[in-house]
C-alpha cells in the first residue's frame, strides 16, 4: 500500500508539509505530479506558465531521486490516475496541500475527494499559506497569518524509500500537452535553486530601494522581489520567504555605525513593506477560496449588465498587442509579453484602461493578462482584476490616465522607447502625446483607439449611477462584513522583537477595503 504525495503549486521538498506528514508514517511514499490536459486547455493558463512548471518539476524530480525515490509524472484525468493506483498497487492515504486554484482545479479537488471517500481513502491536506479553508470570520486573520508563517519550516527528509516497478517520469513539453507556441524571451526561470539565489539577492542586494522603487517600470525589473512565480508554483513556501524577510529586519536592527545608518534605515523600510505584501498576498486570495465566484461572476451582483456581454474585438486586439495609440500603456503590455511579469501598479493600470477607458468586460481582459502571467495566481489576479474595473462595489474607482502615468513614471521615455521603437523619432517632449507632435510618426504607430479623457468621464458616470441606488449599499457591507481587512497593513515605523512587521491600529473594515497604495 502506497502513501501518495500529490504535488501541486508546491514543488519543493522543505517545508512541504504534505510529503513530511506521509514520510512520517510507515509504508513506501510515492512523489506524484499529474499533468491534467484539462487544466491546460483552460482559457487561462499557457504555455510560458507550463515551461517554468516544467524547470520546477525537472530540479524537483532530481532531488526527490536524490532522497531515494524520483518524482512519478502521469498526463491524464487525476480520478482516474488514482483509481488505477489504487488498483494496482493500493492507496494506504493521499497527501497535499490544500489549493487554492482556477474553477478548473477546484472541480478536480472536488470529483477526486468523493472518490477517495467512496474508496475508503483518507485524503489529508495541509494549509500552505496564511490562507485559511471554511473560515467563518476574517475576525482575528491577520494574528493567525502571523502565527502561521512563523511555525517551524520542516526540513526536507533524510531519505525515501524507492519503489520497485516502473513508474513514468518523463515530464512533457508544452507541445505534448497541446499548448501552442508562447514566445516570452525574458521570461524567469523557474526551479527551487533559481527562487533561493533569487530571494538571497533580493535581500542582500536589490532589494534597498523595494519601498521606493516598486512602482516604476523603469526600476521595478531590479528592485522588486521577482519571486512572485516562486510562490506561485511553490518552489519556496510563503513561510520561508517570510521568515527570511524577518531575519534581514532582526539584522538590520544591530547597531550600526553612523556613516550605515540611512542605508538601514532605507532597507528597514523597504523589508518592511515587502513583509507587508506578504500579508497582501494571502489577504486577497482568501477572497478567492472563500466566494470562488469571484473568477466568472462580478463580486457586487448590482453591476451586472453594466459592460458589454462580448468585447469589441477591434479594441480587445488593440490593447492585447500594445497598440492602442497609448505609448505608456502599449509599451507596458509590452513589457508584459516579452517578460511575463510587470510591476503591480503598472498591472493596476492595465486592467483600469481596458475596463474604463476601453469599456471592455473584464473577464475577457482578465483572461489575457493571467496567459501572459507566468506568475499568474487565481486567487489574487481574479479579485485585483474585478477591484481594478469598479465590480467589487467596496473600492475606490481607480482610473489611472494613461498619458500622466507616461510622464510620472517614465519622464525621459527610456521604458517606452525601449518597448515602441516605432516612436524613436518622436521627441521627448511629445512622446507620450505622439498625436500632439508636427511631425510624422509613421502609419506603423497607430493613432488613440479612443480619447481617454472623454472615455473616463463616461465609465465613471456609469459606475457612479450603481453606486448611488438604493440596493448598493446594503450589499457592499455585506461584501466588507465578508471579505474585508479587520487591520488596515503594515506600519512602516518598525518592527515587533522577532523583526515582524509591527500592524497599525485597527480602522473600520470599510476604510481598509477602499485604500491601497500602488
């Protein structure tokens, strides 16, 4: 009888409650990962999101063969992998985390716990991050996230023992899945040793100027962690990330000569927001696990109806390709193909654009975004996605103009002419207006797909109309009572003994939902 670890997004062996747990109990262990072809003809995920899952599952499948027993990879439906197991060689118990995936996964999770219960089959699933199964209140969420995050991490296991038999390991390329070509030059490369050189440099070294730096396309690339695919695909857990981000905090509260004191004091704050972020993460995946709607169905039902059923193709393709005549925007779409990450207010902006300005429903638009994200997490993309179009009836309308955040945030135009070359002509002064400018900037540059100015007023009337009936209220506290923040974040101004970052007093849910800093 076989003790089955069914790894998911948590491809790493420390810290990986599930395979500890089955290793500690007797009988043989079997490392598992199913590749569903279901999941990846999904309209949301694709083949750059595969080929870093590919890299993660390769170095795991090496160091699980190192313990005593490599990785098994099987393509196929997962009830019926493990039905076929079970037949074969017998299943003793079934082992994971618990997942919180795209309505695809959840479906899955569903049909193989009615057959393991109708086999007789315990299946035991762990929490992997601060987000909690079945919770009842948010009340007291963010003292259990602390908690989580700060128990033990369990280290990898002495040894497994191998398995006689043949067991399938070969891990399939995107092709053999029925993904089609998915060019992203500059994309990350995935596997547990490139997250911890990754995490060390970050840090030890680029990550000083994090608080500062974080909202521009122009530094973003640098100083932010770039480990957000890394948590998303569980090369390193959530607590590994946070118990190192602690350290550096514990580190940089020694004492420090005075000629190194603003440098600390420049790392703590940065350190400090990104242990913030950390709590971000689970905050609005939470949303996601508790109403698993949020993925196809506006969170406040009153804006229904409210865009178009179907996107304009013409404006969709448009702002897909990076050619909606917005230089800023097209060149952070850009940006987005050729790398699969962008900064997080840069992600804010486009989804804003598209459901604002380009009046384009934002299931259509949020499908896009999460294929060009290799680091695409349901869980925090569906709810960004529906609080950047003005659904979730709790959060201020954010429409971002495209034209102030090219001047704010790329002032000399180094992001954009990096990314529209066909603007190299065009002078400083008009870049991000290109339409202003006496001079031609030829027929492979397109004009404004709309005037953004006159677009945003439109949107805006048309949300404010929902917001002012009678039934949205009522609703929206609902909505806050349910899915709100009991704390408004992190406090910049220190940190608690063990380099935690120190909470702000508490405010009203409704105030915490309808700020947030980009």
């Amino acid at each position: 009888m076989l003790n089955i670890v069914w790894f998911k997004r948590d491809l790493r062996v420390v810290d990986n409650a599930a395979l500890a747990k089955a290793v500690a109990t007797s009988g043989p262990v079997l490392p598992l990962y199913i590749v569903g072809p279901g999941l990846w003809a999904q309209p949301d995920v694709s083949a750059r999101q595969w080929a870093f899952a590919a890299e993660s599952l390769q170095e795991l499948q090496q160091t699980l063969a190192a313990l005593g027993q490599p990785l098994c990879v099987i393509i196929g439906d997962a009830t019926e992998i493990l039905a076929e197991i079970h037949h074969t060689n017998g299943i003793a118990a079934l082992w994971s985390h618990e997942e919180t995936g795209n309505g695809w996964t959840y479906a899955r999770d569903r049909k193989a716990a009615a057959w393991a219960r109708d086999a007789g089959i315990l299946w035991h699933e762990s929490r992997q991050t601060g987000v909690v199964r079945r919770i009842k209140s948010r009340d007291g969420w963010a003292r259990a996230w602390d908690r989580d995050m700060a128990a033990p991490i369990m280290p990898a296991p002495a040894a497994l023992q191998p398995l006689s038999g043949e067991w399938p390991m070969h891990i399939p390329t995107a092709a053999e899945i029925g993904l089609p070509d998915d060019p992203c030059p500059h994309r990350q490369t995935g596997g547990r040793s490139a997250a911890l050189a990754t995490l060390d440099s970050f840090l030890l070294r680029r990550g000083r100027d994090y608080r500062y730096q974080m909202s521009s396309p122009l530094t973003a690339f640098d100083a932010s962690s770039r480990l957000s695919p890394h948590i998303a695909w569980g090369t390193l857990s959530l607590r590994e990330i946070a118990q190192a981000t602690w350290a550096r905090l514990r580190d940089l509260k020694a004492d420090a000569p005075p000629a190194a004191a603003a440098e600390a004091s420049r790392w703590r704050a940065s350190m400090v927001s990104f242990s913030g972020r950390q709590h971000w993460h689970c905050h609005f995946m939470q949303k996601l696990e508790d109403e698993p709607r949020l993925e196809f169905e506006n969170l406040h039902r009153g804006y229904d109806g409210l865009r178009p059923a179907d996107a304009d193709p013409a404006l969709l393709q448009a702002w897909c390709d990076g050619r909606t005549g917005y230089p800023f925007v097209d060149a952070c779409m850009r940006a987005l193909n050729q790398h699969g990450w962008i900064n997080f207010r840069m992600r804010a902006m486009l989804m804003s654009f598209a459901s604002y300005q380009l009046w384009l429903p934002w299931r259509e638009t949020g499908l896009h975004l999460a294929r060009q994200f290799v680091d695409y997490e349901p869980g925090i993309h569906w709810p960004q996605v529906q609080m950047q179009s003005g659904t979730t009836g709790i959060n201020t309308m954010r429409v971002y103009n495209p034209v102030k955040q090219g001047y704010d945030q790329d002032p000399a135009g180094r992001f954009v002419r990096a990314f529209v070359p066909e603007l190299a002509m065009v002078p400083d002064a008009f870049l991000h207006e290109p339409w202003r400018w006496d001079g031609v900037t030829g027929a492979a540059y397109p004009p404004p797909v709309v005037d953004h100015v006159t677009a945003a007023r439109a949107a805006r009337e048309a949300l404010s109309g929902v917001r002012k009936s009678a039934a949205h209220c009522g609703v929206a506290a609902a909505i806050v009572q349910k899915h709100g923040s009991r704390k408004a974040g992190v406090r910049a101004s220190g940190q608690n003994s063990d380099g935690r970052a120190k909470r702000a007093p508490k405010t009203p849910a409704t105030r915490a939902q309808l700020v947030m800093d980009f």
